[in-house]
C-alpha cells in the first residue's frame, strides 16, 4: 500500500493533520492503535473558547460536556483568586467524542482510517519511509512519502527517525485523575489547587462536566513524597465537603510535558502535538497547541510535497515557524515554571494576597516584567525572583 | 529488569521516559524489552507505582 502521507495517532493532533492533508488533495491515511478513538483519555479536558477559536475551529455541540466562564485558584489555607473575562471562557469537552469528531472530518475530506492499528517500526524505501503496521488484517507494510508522528507523548516515530523524544523526568508531569459524579462545587468555574503538600511543582485541579467533573493532578517526581495517585486520594480525603457524595466512574493516568520543544522534523517525518513536547508548561494544556501545530506543519507540508523535497532541510520551516509563534514564550514560561516550582507554602499565601485574576492570565501569556516589579516589593521573594525571572 | 504489576493504568507515560525504548504499549498491556537497562525513570515516573524493580 501507498499513500502520500502516514499519519501515526488519531489524537487532536493526528486527525487536524488528516483533514488538513486530505483536503489538500494528499493521499492520506491514519493509524490509531486502540480500539475505539477518544479512550482512555490522558486529558482534564479543559480548552478556552478563545484559544480554540482563534484556530478556526468551531467545535460540535455534543463534544461540549461542561460551559466555564472563569477559574477559581486556591492558595494552601484556602484563599481564592477569581480569573474572569472573555479570554478565561472555556469548554471541559468530552474527548470520547471530540476525537471522533475531529476524526470524522478528515473522513469527510478524504482521509482513510484504520483502528486496531498500531505501527510497529518504520525503514526507508527508496525515497520514502516504509511503516510496518500490526492490524486486524495482519501485518502490513504501508510506504508514505511523508510519515507524520502524532503518537502522543509515547512517541516512536521520533525515535524511530532518529529525533532524541525522550521525556525528562524533571520536565515530565506525572499525573492521576478520577472522573467523578457527585462533586459539590460550582460549575461555572474550573477550580484550581496549589501547594507542596497538594501537589508538588503542580496544581490539583476540579474541571466540572455536565453531571461528572474530572478530579486530578499533576506533579513532579523530584519533590513528591508519594505518587500522582496517593496525592489525589488525600486531596479527595481532605475536601470532605466537596467529595462527601462523589464517587469515581473512570480513572485516568498520563504524562505530561511541561518542557521546551527541541527537534520536530527528519528526512520525511513531521512530529506534532505531544510527540513534539508541544504543551504549555505552565497549565500543561496541549490540546490547542496539538491542534496549533498540526496546521502550521500541513502549510509546510503542502509546499514541500508540491516541491518534491521532504528533506529536513525543507520541512525545518515548519520548526522555525513554530519558534516564531512559540519560541519566545515558552521560554519564558519554563523560567515562571522553575520560579513557582520553588515557592514554599507561605509564598504561595503571598502571592494569592498581592495578585487578581488579571494578573494571573497575564502570567500565562508570558507576561512576566509587571509580575516581576509587583513581587519585588515583597523581600521574602526578592531572591527568588532574581534567580529565576530576571536575566 | 522492570516488572509490571495489575495496577497498570495503560497511560503510556512511562514510554515516554523510557531513555533506551525498552518499552511499548500495546492495547493489552506494556511490554518491557530486554534493552532495559535499569535506571529506574519510569518507576519514579508511574502515577500509580506499577513498575518495580
Ligand atoms: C492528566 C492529563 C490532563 C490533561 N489535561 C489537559 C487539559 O485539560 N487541557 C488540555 O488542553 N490538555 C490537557 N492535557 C494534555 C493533552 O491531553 C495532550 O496535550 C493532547 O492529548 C495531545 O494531543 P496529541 O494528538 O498530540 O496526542 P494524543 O492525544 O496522546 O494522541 C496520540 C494518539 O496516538 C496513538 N498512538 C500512539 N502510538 C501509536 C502507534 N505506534 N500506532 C498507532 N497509534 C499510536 C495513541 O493511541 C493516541 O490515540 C492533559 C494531559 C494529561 C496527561
Ligand atoms: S506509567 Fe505506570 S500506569 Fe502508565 S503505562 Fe506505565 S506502568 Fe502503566
Ligand atoms: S528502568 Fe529505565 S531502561 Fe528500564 S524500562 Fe524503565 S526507563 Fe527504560
């Protein structure tokens, strides 16, 4: 079998490539090796309405499970600092569906999907790669001009190709979430929970759906006690009047990289979404991004096919065109991400004292010169924020 | 050598970390190869302690 363009994962990123592909005119297939696309989400669920939006993407009503106007953040003793406004609207989505969608319009465009497909390993033929692909019809062997790695954090058409994927612990979030029904809390809002003893260099987080909400957290191995699961069963245990009645219909488990993308391209391979590391570090949202990536790497695509050059050399572009979008705030977002992650509990009371809401959306777009002047006023934080934040 | 005990929550987290891709995820269960060399990543990695030594 051939086809112009093999695309590994039917994640958010996998089929925005498929659609993108397909309705170019590529021959394009896609290989997801689970049964059923959208389970078992690795994922909160949480996309803002704005940064979806700005993407041309207009998401389906049924893929919908939870409306958000805001966040509310929690200090260690409990404080609260609301964030509101146009830019913090949101959807908690559900994936099982979304994927589905998002997979059913690449069908529409043209694409081709197999499930129950997993790509077992990948060699050059001639000029193309040749992928080696366990299905339900057996073995195959499909050749592709272009291979496209959307295999999610787990990727192996990076390494296969050569590109170093490897997560670092240090930059890695290990994460465990039950999907509960029953949780008291107001669903107008994502809430969100900070402190060493919650969960070490992350956040705990409540992200409510229709009639369910997705409890969980994320943390870094080097300061945890114990793991992403016990800290979630002592968040649920030490919030009596949240979880009095919720009980857990799914568990979910997963890895996120909270770190500074490297290497995306090899001679005929594109790596997008989660197989590129390309996630916020500061909230770990990656869906946008995933989604993000996917159409800057399909322009690329597109020329460099019409050109006959897949080169690495050619298909940098996209790299560097991402390091335009990116580059600069990620940057600076990893320096905001090693500040927070050395705040002690008292720090983070300070810090819900002296920020507002608009503040802390600033903080997330990387803004970080009127952060640095408001803490500098504070001396218990003066040598932090001069090691961390400042150059 | 890693094992794998039934707490395995299929995340695939620990692929990703695995620096010589000793392990893969199938839909039944991930499988450690015989490239393990034993740093332990993944054990401190796992969310819910699945792996050990
Ligand atoms: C606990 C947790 C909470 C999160 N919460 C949020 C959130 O609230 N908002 C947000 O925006 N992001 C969140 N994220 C991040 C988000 O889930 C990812 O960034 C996003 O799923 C990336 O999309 P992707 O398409 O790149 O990869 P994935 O969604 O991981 O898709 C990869 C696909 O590739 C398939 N695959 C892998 N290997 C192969 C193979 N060899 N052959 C065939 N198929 C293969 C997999 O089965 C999978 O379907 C969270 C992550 C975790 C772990
Ligand atoms: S990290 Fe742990 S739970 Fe996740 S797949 Fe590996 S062994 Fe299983
Ligand atoms: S111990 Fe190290 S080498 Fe062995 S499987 Fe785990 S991460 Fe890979």
């Amino acid at each position: 079998m051939r086809v112009d363009c093999l695309i590994v994962g039917a994640g958010p990123a996998g089929s925005v490539m498929a659609e993108q592909m397909a309705s170019k005119g590529f021959t394009t297939m896609v290989v997801e090796k689970k049964q059923e696309i959208g389970i078992f989400k690795r994922c909160a669920e949480g996309v803002t309405k704005h940064g979806i939006e700005k993407l041309g993407i207009k998401i389906n009503e049924s893929s919908i499970a939870g409306r958000i106007r805001g966040a509310m953040l929690y200090s260690p003793s409990g404080k609260t600092v609301v964030m509101e406004g146009k830019e913090m609207e949101g959807f908690v989505l559900e994936r099982k569906i979304f994927e589905k969608w998002l997979a059913s319009k690449a069908i529409e465009s043209g694409a081709e999907y197999m499930v129950k497909a997993q790509a077992m390993g990948m060699q050059k033929k001639n000029q193309a790669w040749e992928v080696k692909v366990r299905s339900l019809e057996g073995m195959k062997e499909i050749e592709a001009k272009l291979v496209i790695g959307a295999d999610g954090v787990e990727s192996k058409v990076g390494r296969w190709a050569g590109i170093n994927t490897v997560n670092k612990l240090t930059d890695y979030h290990s994460c465990f979430q039950y999907e509960m029904a029953g949780v008291n809390i107001d669903k107008n809002y994502i809430h969100i929970f900070f402190g060493n003893d919650v969960a070490p260099c992350g956040y705990a987080w409540i992200f409510p759906k229709e009639f369910s909400a997705n409890v969980g957290l994320g943390i870094l191995e080097k300061k945890a006690k114990m793991k992403a699961f016990d800290y979630v069963r002592k968040f649920i245990e030490e919030h009596e009047n949240i979880f009095r009645n919720a009980q857990p219909i799914e568990a979910n488990a997963g890895g996120v990289p909270v770190a500074h993308f490297t290497e995306m391209t090899a001679d005929g391979v594109m790596l997008v979404g989660d197989a590129a590391q390309l996630v916020n570090p500061i909230h770990g949202g990656g869906i946008t991004r995933a989604i993000h990536s996917s159409l800057i790497a399909s322009e690329v695509a597109e020329n460099a096919m019409n050109e006959g050059d897949l080169s690495k050399e050619r298909l940098k572009e996209y790299e560097m065109k991402w390091e335009e979008e990116y580059g600069e705030k990620t940057k600076k977002l990893m320096k905001l991400r090693n500040f927070l992650e050395k705040l002690e509990d008292k720090d983070f009371e300070l810090l819900a004292d002296i920020l507002q809401g608009e503040d802390i959306f600033q903080l997330t777009q990387a803004k970080l010169s009127f952060f640095i002047k408001k803490v500098m006023t504070k001396p218990s934080l003066l040598g932090l924020v001069k090691k961390y934040l400042m150059d | 050598m890693v094992k794998v005990n039934e707490k395995c929550m299929l995340c695939a987290g620990c692929v990703g970390i695995c620096p010589v891709d000793a392990i893969t995820l199938y839909e039944t269960g991930i499988y450690i190869d015989e490239k393990c060399i034993g740093c332990g990543a993944c054990i401190r990695f796992c969310p819910v302690g699945a792996l050990e030594e």
